[in-house]
C-alpha cells in the first residue's frame, strides 16, 4: 500500500503520481510479475480521479484503472438502485475508527505516517485473518 501525507485542501488528482511512485518495491515486483503473465493488475478510484491525465498516469504505471464517474451515484439513486460504497471509501471508513487519524494527535508528519502505516497493516491483517 502506498501512502502520502498532504495538505486536506490538496485536490486527490494531484497526488496520485506520488502515491503510485510511494509503493514498497514488493508490490512493484509483483505488478511486474503479474503482468509478465499476462494478467491486469486492478486499481480503484473514487469520482476525485475521472481525468483523463490520471488515466494515462495509471496506465503509464500499469495498472488497469476502474474510475467511478462523476455523477453516476446520482443517476443510479435516482434509477431506483442502491448506492454502490468502493473500496476506497470503505477503507476510509476503517482508517476513521482508529481515534489517532481521525483527530491529528501527532504534531510530526512522520509520526502520523507511521500510525496510518500501523492503522494499514492492523486491517489488512485483520482482513486476512476474518475477511
């Protein structure tokens, strides 16, 4: 998982070459490996990134990008249909149960870093073990 710290008023499309860039090799050696056997390597996106520029971005790193377009939650509610939660938001979700996120105890960029690493690690952990 990679992860970057920045400013709240800092719109999402902005960081997702910094995000992409900040994951561990591992995960850049199994995308590797993964496409060496023909297989998509999958990334999902909330409505913050339908631009075209992050698309080439996601694609020039070799993912297959799954943009949920602006607007299409509307549409859908109003088709009568239920509102689809993505990963991402459900992983914010998780993210927001553990007190130290969501309010900034930590006054360090690094310390808080380091508690969204732990905070990243316990639930996916914890989804291996229960998911």
């Amino acid at each position: 998982m990679g992860l970057v710290l920045d400013g709240a008023n800092r719109h999402d499309m902005k960081l997702t070459e910094s995000t992409l860039t900040s994951l561990p090799p591992a995960a850049k050696s199994a995308r590797d490996a993964h496409r060496a056997n023909g297989e998509e390597q999958h990334l999902c996106l909330d409505a913050g990134y339908d631009y075209d520029q992050v698309r080439a971005l996601v694609a020039a790193h070799g993912y297959t990008a799954h943009i949920r377009p602006r607007g299409e939650e509307v549409q859908a509610k109003k088709a009568g249909q239920k509102a689809r939660r993505w990963v991402v938001e459900r992983t914010h979700s998780w993210l927001n149960r553990f007190r130290h996120l969501l309010i900034r105890w930590a006054k360090k960029p690094e310390n808080y870093l380091a508690m969204l690493h732990f905070a990243c690690a316990r639930i996916t952990w914890y989804n291996c073990l229960f998911g």
